[in-house]
C-alpha cells in the first residue's frame, strides 16, 4: 500500500477535481489503494476515512460536478441537473417517483438535511435476524457520535420552525402526541426552503462541503462524469474497476481502467445492485437486487384559514413519532414546505377552477410527510437493457399507508384546517375529522391511486451473516468477493422508517474502520 | 388561439417530460393496444398499431400554428382543449394563461420523450380523445365536447380504471408542469422562487477539517 501523509488545505469554495471536459485521451490507466464508486453519503465519509489513514483513494462519480454557486434554486431545473434521470425515475408501474441525487456529493446535495439514528429497536432486530450483533445500539453509538459531530447535526431552534410546523406541532400536542424538532446536518441555516434544490450558500453539510473536500485535503482524487461499467475480480478478489468517461453532452470521451485491492461499492441502492449484476459479481445468495424497499412517501396537504407560505422558512421543522414503533404503526411524519411547481402535482383538487382556486390558495396550504416502515418487497433487475425498479406496496403495508394518512387528517383538523386534500390520483377531500375514515376507505391498493414518492432506497445488497441470505458480511466485506466493500444504503436489511442518511455515513465509518484492520500497512 | 413562441426561448427540461409521463412507464404498448379496446367500450378501432378515428372532428382541417416540432396536429389539437378546460384563468388572479407559452413547453416535452415511449404517448393521446366518443355516451372526441362535458370527462377517468386515471393524469401534469414551470405564473400566488442572490446570502463554502485530536474509536 502507498503511504500519503501529506494533508493540504480544504480549498474555501469548490473542488479541484477532474471532469469530462478536463480529459484529452481515449484511454486512462489509473492506480489506488482504494476506488470509490460513488461520492455520496457512502463513497465520501468512506474516501475521508481511508485517506486520513494514509490510502491512496480515487473516487468515481457518475454525475456531473454542480458546485453549489451554480444552484438555481429552482426546482424544476434542479431536478433536471442534480437528480437521477432527470427527476424522472419512477418504479415499473410509474406511480412512484424515485428521487435520488445524481451528482458530485449525491443525494446529500438534494435532501432535506433530516438527521436521524437508526432506531434502536431497528438495530436489535437487526442482530436477532441477521446476525448483525456488530451493529448494536451501543456498537454504534460513537460511529452516531462522530458524523454528527463532523456535520453540525443538531435539533431545529425555535427559529427554524415554521410556520407550516408550527401548525403541525400544535395540532399534535392537541392530540397529545409526541412531536419534536428535526435534528439537521446544516450551519447557520438561511431559512430559504430550498434545500431539495440544493444549498447555494453551502450551509447544508452535504458531501460536497464535508467529507469530499476532507478526503481530497489527504490526497484523494475525484473523477466526475466517470460512470464504473465493471467491477473487476481475479482468484476471488477485487482488482480494480472498467470505466467510461461520458461529457455532458452525453458522448463518450474516454475508456477508464483502474487497478486497485479495495473496491468500496457506494453507487447507492438502485445503481450498486445493477454495477454488480452487470460485473456477475458476489451474488452466490441470489440476493442481489432483491429486498428493496424506499419509505413510500405521501405529502398530505390542508387549507388553513390564514396564510402559511408553505415555502417560506426552514423546509421541515417538526416530526411525530408517536408512531414510530412497528406496535404503534410503524411510521413517522414530517412536517414540510413545498413549492408552488410541486404543489400543483401533489393531489387532485378537481378540474379547471377547482384546481386554480387550489392554487391561487397554495399560501394558505401546509403539509405533512409520511415515512412509513416497508416491507423489502421490492426488486432491482435489468430488462432488456434498461433498469426496472419492480416495487409496489405490499399489501401488509397499506394498512400503515391509510393509518399514517389518518393520523396526518387528525393533525390538520388539531390544528383548525378547513380541509385535508388525500393525496390521490382522484379528487378527495376530508372536511372534518367525522369523515376521515369514510373518505380513505375508498383508497384501495391498486396502481394510480396514491401519488407517492420516495427519496430512501435501500435494501438491495443486504447486509447479514448468513451468506446463503445476505450479500454483504457484517463487516461491510461481501461473502463472495474478498476486497469488495458496500458502503450505502443498499446495505439495509430492513426499512428503518427515518431518513437514513446518518444510518449510511455511520455504517460507512464503521466499514472503513474494518477495511483498515483488514489492509495491510 | 393560444400563444406559440421560439422554442429556444423557453426553457422546458427532459426531467419535466419525464416527470409529466411516469404514469405510462406501467403501461407497455401491448397492454395499452389490449386496454384501448375495452376502455372505450369495445369500439375502438385499433388498425395496423395506429387509431382509426372513430368520429371526424371540425378540428381536423383546422391548421395548427407554425413552430411546433413535435406535436401532430391531432395531438396539438387536443393539448390545445386542455389546456382551455384545465387553465380557465379568465376571472381569477392569476396570470392569463395566453401570456404563457404553454403549447410550447408541451411540444418541447414531446420532443424529449424517448422514441419507444413517444409511439405509445401518441397511442395514449388518440385514445384519451376517441373514448369520449363512447365513454359517457359523449358522442363526440374529447377536443369537440363543451366546457362542463370535457371537465366531467377529466373528472370521471380521474376516478375510472387504471388506464382511464394514468391517461388523465399524463395530460394534466402535461398542461400543469408546462404552465406553471414558468416564472411569470409565481407572483399572483406569492411564491418567491430563489432568493439566496437576492436577499444576499453569503456562502460558507466548504467545512474546515475536523478536528481528529479526540479521535472517536469505536
């Protein structure tokens, strides 16, 4: 292993990486101790890690490099630049949008800075089913301690609530339900509610501020616009990854070969599954692609008879977890702005003018989100060439679906709504708490009824003991190919119901931290 | 006659096109052929992959503006009549919607769509329009039916089967996304779009290092 010692200055502003437009031949040979695929919440905290310890580390991203000064702040063309397929990415039925980030730094550049722990009844189900003792409550209790230290992760202050959770904690606390303030990974918070746009004043503590620049200060490279076609593997080891070099204008500019003994896999968990299913890599259980879930998520809006300016102030201050646990329902909801664009896609307030009073009222409207606590029933594959995310909603879970969006009603109505707009393809309102229940008992779970998102992939290279049933060891390592690491969300065994971006930097530190014990100095 | 501008002067992305058509990622050509005939009460004509229009419309000779690249002239037609139903902005706030450019963003969305899916998008489109020549005992297309029956045939397939509630859907996110993705529809609702340059934040740039002094081990 080569040894970098040297530790330069994070740069102010920006990164000093590669793109497509800075490569001039058709062929590159690179070298490292450890390549990266994936700059992401998995890819940087485990770039960092490595290269702090002295590791040469190469890091391959498959999307552009944004720098936050050329934010738009406009969702339409965030969508377009900084999210996967253009925004576009749906499941095989396409009444669920996958939104995931598709840039330097990944989806932590697009979230809403929601900064949750695994639950701790998560973890032990964890050990009890997967054998995954390793990662107990009190195993990962100074990973947790450490990323939140790194990236600023503290509760919402008062200021950082609201209007729209103002409403939403008033209406809990009338119920008398749990209902706290969001902890987010952000410094100084502008309060401008575009952080799904991306933070164009760098206050957010994505990837591309933290641990990227801090990788690159220890001697990391960066390679953007590089999309890993193959993970390489020779005797049972990983050796290296085959590349391609694509600009923006979508044409191919170079072939990229690189030799390295650690493989750290971070593509995240719709494009990790595929890398490997496209390489016939470490799928002796099977289980590759499988086991998907995504948090399938609502956004259940009300009128209020004041104005609130859903899209004015911190994006989302307050959460209910009354329900977190899988006795009590199995879901959490999120008090959350929106948008004027997105607002007029979230529900069906009826045609023509019921749909432009809908808007020209957009001010006076607030919103929940609900995570619900999903079954893996989904499966990532290729088709004939093109990606399918093959995921509806289980059965067994549409019952936490209708009960996240009851409880969500009842919070409205506590906090004196007028009328709660079900989010469905069809035209539903709720006007009282009385009707509640008769209105969603006309939702059924079929496709197109629900308009549903989700922002939380996961699950697809399951992390467990047992290599008949799992991917990945509980070290990070997979059981079949030595030196090819998981560090992303694909490595979930279960749906953990919270945003799991803490989960994944966490598990990230831990995997690099047993990629070191394994490497020799 | 609705506004048509220089597509190179709007701004209509893929992601739109894309976000506006994930509902017909469901529904494959086979499935949507097989649909069409039981949708539109088993009379639709189905001839060689392509409709046969079941009733001729007075809109059929009706010659569509110059500058669209993307639309047929049917398909033009029918987004044309959406839009009127769907964006009835006479008598409210907001900004008239023949200060938008919205055939225009529509065409360009249709010029984004991938080939395979562009062929059943047509498909999808002739369908929405014949079905109301039977679906509600109409009599007539989707782009010939007066205000309040083009609003209920919205409505009624908001409600209807899977393929009704997709196509219904795929039109209105057609017409919404292309209207209000413009600016100039924000102020009447007092969105404040971005604001970071305006209110003139300051950038913290990247994070210093961490101190690893205290090193956390696990």
């Amino acid at each position: 292993m080569s040894r970098i010692d040297t530790v330069n200055a994070v740069p102010a502003q920006g990164l000093n990486l590669v793109q497509a437009s800075d490569v001039t031949a058709g062929e590159l040979t690179l070298r490292a101790d450890a390549v990266v695929i994936g700059s992401g919440a998995g890819g940087a905290v485990a770039a960092y890690e490595l290269a702090r310890k002295g590791l040469d580390v190469l890091i391959l991203e498959a999307g552009p490099y944004i720098p936050s000064s050329e934010f738009s702040e406009d969702f339409s063309d965030s969508l377009e630049r900084l999210y996967q397929d253009h925004g576009g990415q749906t499941n095989k039925d396409g009444d669920l949008l996958l939104l995931q980030g598709r840039c330097v730094g990944g989806s932590t550049v697009v979230n809403a800075c929601l900064a949750f722990r695994t639950p701790d009844f998560i973890l032990e189900e964890w050990g009890e089913k997967f054998g995954l003792t390793n990662l107990s409550p009190e195993a990962m209790q100074p990973w947790f301690e450490r990323v939140e230290k790194h990236l600023s992760i503290d509760a919402n202050g008062e200021h950082e609530i609201a209007m729209h959770s103002q409403l939403v904690r008033a209406g809990a606390r009338k119920l008398g339900w749990s209902v706290k303030p969001l902890k987010r990974n952000i410094r100084e918070c502008a309060l401008t509610g575009h952080c799904v746009s991306g933070c164009k004043t760098d206050r957010k503590q994505s990837m591309l501020v933290t641990y990227l620049p801090w990788a690159m200060a220890h001697g990391a490279r960066l390679h953007s616009d590089t999309r890993v076609t193959r993970i390489l593997e020779s005797g049972g080891r990983a050796v290296g990854v085959k590349a391609e070099v694509v600009g923006h204008d979508g044409i191919k500019v170079a072939d990229m070969h690189v030799d390295a003994g650690i493989v750290v896999l971070a593509a995240g968990a719709v494009q990790s599954p595929l890398l490997l299913l496209n390489s016939g890599l470490a799928n002796g259980s099977g289980q590759v692609g499988k086991n998907f879930a995504c948090h399938p998520s609502m956004y259940v809006a009300a009128k209020y008879p004041h104005e609130v300016f859903p899209w004015r102030g911190a994006l989302l201050g307050v959460y209910v977890d009354e329900f977190l646990t899988p006795e009590k329902g199995g879901f959490i909801l999120e008090a959350g702005g929106l948008g004027a664009v997105e607002m007029c896609l979230v529900n069906e307030p009826g045609t023509g003018k019921p749909f432009l009073q809908f808007m020209e009222e957009a001010r006076f409207n607030s919103g929940i989100v609900t995570l619900i606590h999903d079954h893996n029933v989904g499966e990532i594959r290729w088709e004939k060439g093109r990606k399918v995310v093959d995921y509806k909603v289980a059965d067994s879970d549409f019952p936490s679906m209708l009960a996240a969006l009851k409880a969500s009603a009842e919070i409205h109505f506590a906090a004196g709504a007028e009328k709660v707009f079900v989010p469905s393809i069809e035209k539903l309102e709720i006007h009282s708490v009385d009707e509640i229940d008769a209105v969603l008992a006309r939702l059924e779970n079929k496709p197109q009824r629900l308009r549903l998102v989700s922002y939380h992939p996961q699950g697809t290279l399951r992390m467990g003991a047992d290599p008949a049933s799992s991917v990945v060891a509980p070290h990070g390592e997979t059981h079949d190919v030595k030196g090819l690491y998981v560090t992303d969300a694909s490595l979930l065994p279960t749906s953990i119901i919270v945003n799991p971006q803490v989960t994944v930097y966490a598990l990230a530190s831990y995997i690099s931290s047993e990629i070191l014990k394994r490497t020799p100095s | 006659m609705l506004r048509v501008v220089d597509p190179m002067t709007t701004k209509t992305t893929k992601q739109q096109a894309d976000a506006a058509l994930a509902p017909l990622a469901g529904l494959s050509r086979r499935k949507l052929l097989k649909a069409a005939l039981w949708a539109s009460a088993g009379t639709a004509a189905v001839v060689a992959g392509g409709f046969a229009w079941l009733r001729r419309s007075p809109l059929d000779d009706v010659a569509v503006p110059e500058g669209l690249k993307h639309l047929s002239a049917s398909e033009y037609h029918l987004f044309h009549r959406a839009i009127e139903v769907l964006l009835p902005t006479d008598g409210t706030t907001l900004t008239p919607v023949e200060q938008i450019p919205v055939i225009t963003n529509i065409d360009r969305f249709i010029g984004l769509v991938e080939p395979a899916i562009r062929e059943e998008l047509g498909i999808a489109l002739a369908l929405f329009d014949n079905a109301a020549v039977f679906s509600g005992l109409h009599g007539k297309r989707f782009v010939d039916l007066d205000d309040e029956s083009a609003r209920q045939y919205f409505d009624t397939w908001s409600a209807g089967n899977t393929l009704q509630r997709t196509l219904s859907s795929v039109v209105k996110k057609f017409v919404y996304l292309s209207y209000w993705r413009d600016p100039a529809t924000w102020p009447p609702v007092q969105f404040d779009g971005a604001v970071s340059d305006r209110w003139g934040i300051p950038s913290l740039g990247n994070t210093p290092l961490p101190d690893e002094s205290a090193e956390v081990t696990a």
